[in-house]
C-alpha cells in the first residue's frame, strides 16, 4: 500500500490519521464532507476533494482519480442530516437501499460494501489511531466511590445490551436508576439529558458493541466531552479499555482532576 484515502467527517480523529498515515510513508489523499469535515485537514494531506453527503459515487471517482485503493472511514457526520440534507447521487441512492435500517452502524457497513464493490478495500481505524486507545484502568487520580462503582456495574450491563441492539453506546445513571439512553441523537444529547433529569451527581458509561466493526464508529471522547459532563454534573466515568479512543489524553485528564472526575477503563 502507498497510499491511504481518508473519507472524512467531523472531529479531530481524520487530522490524527493523517498524521500517522505520514509518519508510515503513506501518502495520504482526504475525501472530506462538506459542512462536516474541518477545512483546515486540506494542509495535512496531500489531496483533498470536497463531496456533499450522501454522494458516494463522488467519493468513489476522487479516489480513482487519486489512484487510491485502500481508505478508512473517521470522523462524525450528523445522522440527522441524512435525513434533513442529504442529496445522494446514484451510488448513495443505492446504499441507503440496500441497508438493513437507517441506523448510522448499519448505513457505515452499506458504505463499506459498496466501497468494496468498486475495488476499494476499507481498513480498520486502529491501524492508524492505536496510540489514541484507552488502556485498562483507574485514568484520574480519583477513583469512583462504592456507590458510583455500584452504577458502573449496573451501566455496563445495561449499555452492552442496548449496544448490542444497535441503539445506542452509552447510559447515563444515578444511584441505581438509569435516567438517559443514548439513540440517534448521540452521546452528547444523551449526557445532558440524563444530567437534567438527574440534577448532578449522574455517572455515564460509554461501551463499544460486542461485535464491534474496527474499520468505523469505535466511541470516541475529547476534551469537548468534559465540557458536557461538567454541565451535566457527572462525577464519574467508564469507559472501554482497548476499543476507546481518547483524544488529547494529558488535556482530558488534567481537565477530568479539575472537576474531581472518577476515569475508569475496563
């Protein structure tokens, strides 16, 4: 392989590849969404091509054009735009037909099968973002008290139910009681749903799916998550070990003992 084709999303995760992918001697061609993708990836990579949602086939045709065959999906793009902005070209059209559901796990796998159909082989994301995996272990210099240990406990088995249904990877609970499950409309809003309802004092758990696809949608927490959880209260959370991704490690843990956050992976 001498060259990565990154079709990119929202998010830091595509300009971290990108880096990676260099530093392998890849050269590195970006497929980015317009209103998604940031612009600045354009200095990071040595091509960029610009693409509406939904258009699958422009995808397809910018990586032929670039002479690239193998890609990695990274980067956030709103569901919720899939049915509010999206104008698919043909190949979209098509994908979206020819997936089980409208859920963003399953379109992901649409994409993927398509993208193989025309030659072009999907990666696993971990080949370039290994560093960013959460390893096993107490993160913050606090750990969770009994009663937050009680909650993670109970939040585990709960969102690896609802994960392996396909709704949601995270559950927000407090003391026993689960206020918030995470759906379409992502873990943010689901964090600050469960804050309101809980007041303060809430614990979140974030999984990965029992039969989690590496090549997309591994859960992903930054900085920009500890301004959610200190809105909405949380003293603890758990995470994935080895199938989480943590962005800007040194930042969010310093961040995380500022606001006396309970980090825990498993």
């Amino acid at each position: 392989m001498e060259a990565l084709g990154i079709l990119a999303g929202s998010g830091r995760l595509p300009f971290v590849a990108a880096a990676e992918a260099r530093r392998q001697g890849l050269r590195v061609v970006a497929v980015a969404i317009k209103d998604e993708a940031d612009p600045g990836l354009a200095a990071e990579v040595e091509a960029i091509h610009w693409v509406q949602v939904g258009q699958l086939g422009a995808v397809v045709r910018a990586l032929r054009q670039e002479g690239v065959t193998d890609a990695i999906l990274l980067g956030k793009v709103e569901i919720t735009r899939l049915f509010s902005r999206a104008r698919p070209d043909l190949l979209g059209a098509k994908v979206l037909l020819k997936a089980r559901d409208l859920r963003g796990d399953s379109i992901l796998e649409a994409i993927v099968d398509a993208l193989a159909a025309e030659g072009i082989r999907v990666l696993e994301t971990p080949r370039f973002l290994g560093p960013l995996l959460v390893r096993p272990g107490q993160l913050t210099r606090r750990a969770p008290t009994a009663r937050e240990q009680r909650d993670i406990v109970l939040g585990r088995d709960v969102a690896r139910q609802v994960a392996a249904l396909r709704i949601g990877q995270t559950v927000v609970l407090k003391q026993g009681t689960v206020l918030a499950v995470e759906s379409a409309e992502g873990t943010d809003a689901a964090i600050r749903r469960g804050g309101e309802l809980g007041r303060g004092g809430i614990v979140v758990v974030k999984v990965s799916r029992p039969d989690q696809d590496l090549r997309f949608d591994l859960p992903t927490i930054g900085a920009e998550t500890l301004v959610v959880l200190r809105e909405a209260g949380a003293t603890a959370l758990a995470l994935d070990a080895g199938r989480t991704l943590l962005l800007d490690r040194e930042r969010f843990v310093a961040g995380a003992d500022e606001l006396d956050l309970a980090v825990v992976a498993d």
